[in-house]
C-alpha cells in the first residue's frame, strides 16, 4: 500500500515544472531517489531508452536575458558587431521567446534565408521558483530555485539591423536549454563554474571561474561583473515569476 502511494499518478509530478509549482513533489522525489536500491529499479528508466529534452520545454514566460555583464564580453561584442567601444553603465536587459526552446541535443536550424551570421554562447540560467515583488536583494537567493544551461543562439546580422535584439535571439531553435536542472542546494555559487561550449562536438568556447563568495558571506560580486547579480530580481520582480534568467 505504502509502495502504492508512493507511485501514485495523483502524488508524482509528471514535469519539472509541476516540481517547481509544488515543493512538496521535490521532496516525494528525493525519497524515491534515496531508495532507488530497495525499488528493484522500479524508478530507473535507462538514459539509453528514452530522448533527453528541455528541462522546462516550455517555460511560461519569455526568458529574461541580461545582455554584456562582464567587460570582457562587451569588448568582444563591440568588436565582432563593428561598434564603438562602449561600457554598459546600466544593465541591458532583453528576452528570448520561450517558443525558442528545443532540447540540448536538438539541431539548431540556421534560418539561412533569414541570416548569415549565426553566433552561439553557453550561459548559466537561473530558474525562478516562487512570486515576489520588489525582491530585495539580499533575499533574492530565496525565490531561486536551481540552475541549467542554456545556448544563447544569436543571428547578428539582425541583431544588428533591428534596434531591440529580440528578433536576432528568438527564431526556432535559437535556445537550446538543458540537459539537467539542478536544484540550488547543490551548487553553493554558480558564478564559479566553468562552463563550456561545444559546436558538433568541438569545443569552442569556455568561461572561466569568477571570483567572489556566495551571497550568504555578503560580497557577490564578482571581479568582472558590471552589475551585481542578484540586484537585478530588485528591478525584475514582476517579470520573472517562474522564468529563467
């Protein structure tokens, strides 16, 4: 009975995002996962079997982007762009439709009718798990409920022609999101991750460690950060109800 129960279609969540929804489902599955060798493998299916999609295939809002946060970034984009070299001196904030999103092994289409100038970036996204308003910063840790990966595709030349980017990082395709969803406790500060970028299987970019201490020890800010990360749900608390970052 107790197995029963355990299993049952009304308690299990059937996506991440009824996860998020519902905190109590986290917790059913973290006791499913600690006895997964008492279950005679009644929970596994094996990875071989099954296709690996989005984490949230579809998000319910746009994914709200924050664009040139490390100088090093915004020196690169003004020269690749043919722009005058200039320092964002307030956050640039723009969004990616959420119907962009396809798994982390899915092609990405070129749209070679539509560009010519395909660009690609790893980036860490933050998954927001609860609402709020006018989060204050130092509580913004708290409506954060994990991390993943996303491929910021970018098509410049219309990046470029149009005045907003919106167009330039929303066609089909353009945001590749996964594989995993990994739940805040289990990565104290991503800043200080090494995140990686792979085209076909080559390796062509990487983003080193940042310094800087969690958010807990008070300084979060990380040496080549132009803005503090985690001021922006301040200015973003009404957008980012249960969106990625």
């Amino acid at each position: 009975m107790a197995e029963e129960q355990l299993f049952s279609d009304k308690l299990l969540p059937k996506t991440l995002a009824e996860v998020i929804d519902h905190p109590q489902a986290l917790e059913r599955l973290n006791i499913i996962a600690l006895r997964q060798s008492e279950l005679d493998g009644a929970c596994v299916v094996p990875l071989a079997q099954v296709g690996i999609e989005a984490p949230l295939p579809e998000p319910k809002r746009n994914i709200i982007c924050i664009g040139l946060n490390y100088r090093e970034h915004a020196v690169e984009f003004n020269a690749a762009m043919q722009l005058e070299e200039n320092i964002p001196k307030t956050p640039i904030v723009f969004t990616k439709a959420n119907t962009a999103v396809v798994g982390p092994e899915s092609d990405i289409k070129p749209h070679s009718h539509l560009t010519v100038q395909l660009d690609y970036e790893a980036e860490l996204a933050v998954i927001i798990g609860k609402e709020g308003t006018a989060i204050r910063e130092e509580d913004a840790f708290d409506y954060i409920f994990g991390y993943t990966i996303i491929n910021d595709v970018t098509a410049r030349d219309l990046q470029k022609k149009h005045s907003q980017w919106f167009i330039g990082k929303s066609l089909n395709t353009f945001a590749p999101l996964g594989p995993y969803l990994v739940t805040k406790d289990e990565i104290e500060w991503p800043v200080q991750l090494d995140i990686q970028c792979r085209v076909n299987g080559e390796l062509r970019g990487t983003t080193p460690p940042l310094r800087g201490t969690p958010p807990r020890e008070g300084n979060h800010r990380p040496h080549s950060f132009l803005f503090p990360l985690f001021s922006f749900l301040f200015s973003l608390s009404s957008l980012v109800h249960r969106s990625c970052c």
